[in-house]
C-alpha cells in the first residue's frame, strides 16, 4: 500500500521557496499554499507555481485543513513565531537555518516541539545529506583517522547581497555570513566528530558598509568575514574562515586531522590520507543541479544535492510510518540523521557565543547538555552570562547517540 505524503504549505517566496518547492514536488509532495509578505507576493509565485491558494496573512495558511507539513523559510526575525504556532496547531514543521535570532527564540520552538513529539520539527541542515559528509562520518566511525585532533573549514565565496537593502544586509536582523554560512558549518562539524562545543573565540568583520548595487541611506551591518575558533567537549579543536569578498565562486574545504591520518572534503568530493601516505579519492561528485529553479542568485551546488537528500529522507520518514491511512505520521526513527529543533539550539547558542566573543574579544564558554530530564544551553564570557533551561520529555524517545546517523548512512552507502 502507497501512502500518500502530507500536504505542504510554503511560508516566503524568497529564493529558499523557489529551490525547496520544486524539490518536494519532484520528490511526490502536493503544495496546497503560499504566504508572502504582500498579497501580491503570494500571488505571484502562486500563479507562476501553480499553487491553489495564497495569503498574506500567515493564519489562514496554517488553519488549512489540507496544509499538514509548513516550510518556514521567512526571515529569520519571525521564524520562531510561525514555527511555534504551527506546530501548536498540530503542523509538522520544516525551518530554515539557524532557529530565530537568538537563543531564547530557539529555546521556544524546542519547547513546542517537545510537547507534540509526534509530529516533525527539522531544521534545514542539508550538507548532512551530502554524500562526502555521508562518507567522511562513516570513515570516521570506522577510525580511518584515528582519534580527531583538529578540524579545519575554508569557505570562499562572492557576496550574500542582493541589489536591494532587505534583512540580509542588516546584522540584527539575521544577515551575515555567520548566521547563513557559519551556522551549517558549525552543525557539520557537531554532525561529523559527535562534539559539541565548549568554548569559542571569534571576530566578525563588516568590510563593505556600502555598495553601489544596494541603494539605500542605511549602512550595512551584516558581516562579510568572520574567524572563529571552537574548543570541542572530546578534545579536538576546529579553525573556520569564511569569506565573502570572492565573486563568482564558491569553495568550501573541510579537513579532518586524526591520530592516524586525515580526510579532507573538497566541495562534494572526499579524500583521505594515512600518515605517510598518499592523497587518494574516497568519493567524486557526481556534479549535478537536481532540478531547475527560478532565483536570483542559485546556492552551490553541494547545498542544492543535500536538499534533494533532506527531501528525499523526510519523504522516506513518511512513507515508512506504521500508520499508512494517516499521511500526516512521520517515522521519526526513519529521519533520526536529519537537525531537530534541540540541533537547532544547540547551533544558535554557538552563533550567540561567537558573536559575545567578536564583541568582547574574549574566549566564551558554550555550555549544551541534554539528558533524561533537562537540556541546557549556557553561554558567558568574562562580561556576560546567560543560561536557558527547558523541560524534556522527548529525551526518552531520541535514539541512542551511536544510532544518530545510522539509518541515512546505511541506505546511502548501499546506493
């Protein structure tokens, strides 16, 4: 017996929708509506999509009777508010990345995600369905590099701005590298060696306040370099730098030092290394675009294969639950790899923690428990303390740490 998927609503019309909703057609999903910012907005890519209904007003989406999955792709400023309610409603709910502007926005969509732990609560953090990340997790896993010791992550690329001032060129707001970068890089990092942050140190750079293609009396704020350092809770130690000064290209380099020799990802490809051997090739990409797509400006190539695979896996997460009658059942074992809400917090807490750093100049300690009956995320600096605490009932039902990543990596390996 086929079961049919949930029916989706898509919150935004920016270049996030215009990738993510070709994506879950192509993979068997029906989009039942739209929200913009404007009525017109919505309409537009309504009729440019072919979508039955659109709004402007974010209730009407949600009160759907045939919306059962909402894509939270709004700015960063109000995706805490929309995530919250649809789920309250009884919504699963896909949000982009990072979860809100701050830790306490964070704290409250963990909240709502753990007291309906039936229903979907992902973060999109698709470069953990990347088929080299797959690959270099597992190599790891397998001891290749023996005990990690240091990680490294180069990222070149050309600016993040569009030709028009929007919350992209604004800091508070959610732009900069940091947050839209820096934030997959951290869950990456967390995703590969299963650690987690204790300490960061990190600088945030402005160097362009002002371009020609950007009109508008206000400077920008957003950051287009950024450095941080991050102490792990097992003993490694990771270097990033990103940098948005590169036009017409985009690089990204992740090396992993062990005791016994390195793996490095190149883009989408992976090589590995014994000590005193030789640079072989563990995995080529293949180098492909899944789809076409109307935007502005299209992300690299390795982040449009990861979506595909995060499609790909939610759409497996609902055709594997036991309940085949109700479309609106995930199997939440089935998608066990992919970023919860918690993954989400823990990674906003470091952004915070990086940013206390840049503003303090010192090193900030980034505190992240999760056990049985409390997870926690604490950041301070030698100026600032602050703690979160929330309540968890779902902790009994999260898969054993050793089973994180199995299901994914076991059905992509076999391909």
């Amino acid at each position: 017996m086929v079961k049919m998927l949930p029916s989706v609503g898509v919150v935004d019309t920016g270049n996030s929708s215009r990738i993510l909703l070709p994506l879950l057609r192509s993979a068997g999903f029906t989009v039942s509506g739209i929200w913009g910012a404007s009525n017109q907005q919505a309409k537009e890519m309504a009729e440019e999509y072919k979508v039955p209904f659109h709004t402007s007003k974010i209730d009407e989406l949600l009160l759907r009777e045939d919306v059962d999955l909402v894509c939270v792709l709004c700015p960063p400023h109000v995706r805490a508010e929309v995530a919250v309610k649809a789920l309250s409603i009884g919504k699963h709910v896909l949000c982009d990345s990072p979860a809100g502007l701050s830790r306490e926005e964070a704290v409250r969509m963990v909240n709502a995600a753990q007291y309906y732990p039936k229903l979907l609560s992902l973060i999109r953090h698709e470069l953990r369905f990347l088929p080299a990340f797959i690959k270099m997790k597992q190599y790891l896993e397998e001891d290749f590099c023996g005990e990690p010791l240091i990680c490294e992550c180069k990222i070149e690329m050309g600016s993040l701005l569009s030709n028009r001032y929007n919350w992209m060129c604004d800091q508070a707001m959610g732009g900069g590298v940091l947050t839209n970068v820096g934030a997959h890089v951290i869950d990456i990092i967390s995703f590969l060696t299963n650690q987690r942050a204790v300490e960061v140190h990190g600088t945030l750079k402005t160097f362009v306040t002002q371009m020609d293609s950007v009109s508008s009396f206000r400077h920008i704020s957003s950051d287009d370099y950024t450095a941080f350092q991050i102490k792990l809770n097992g003993g490694a130690f990771a270097t990033v730098s990103l940098n948005a000064h590169i036009p017409g290209r985009y690089s990204q380099t992740v090396t992993i030092y062990g005791t016994k020799g390195q793996l490095i990802a190149r883009n989408g490809n992976l090589y590995g290394m014994k000590n005193g051997g030789k640079e072989e090739l563990i995995y080529g990409d293949i180098a492909r675009i899944p789809g076409l797509f109307n935007v502005e400006k299209l992300p690299p190539s390795i982040f449009l294969t990861g979506l595909e695979g995060w499609v790909s896996e939610i759409k497996r997460a609902f055709e594997e639950s036991i309940d085949k009658d109700d479309r609106r059942i995930a199997d939440l074992q089935t998608i066990s790899s992919a970023a919860s809400f918690e993954d989400g917090l823990y990674t906003r807490t470091v952004l915070d923690a990086i940013i206390e750093s840049s503003r303090t100049g010192t090193w900030s300690q980034v505190e992240f428990i999760a056990h049985g009956e409390t997870s926690q995320a604490v950041v301070s600096s030698e100026e600032k303390t602050v703690t979160v605490q929330i309540s968890s009932e779902q902790q009994k039902d999260k898969p054993d740490e050793k089973e994180y990543s199995s299901p994914v990596i076991r059905r992509m390996l076999t391909q």
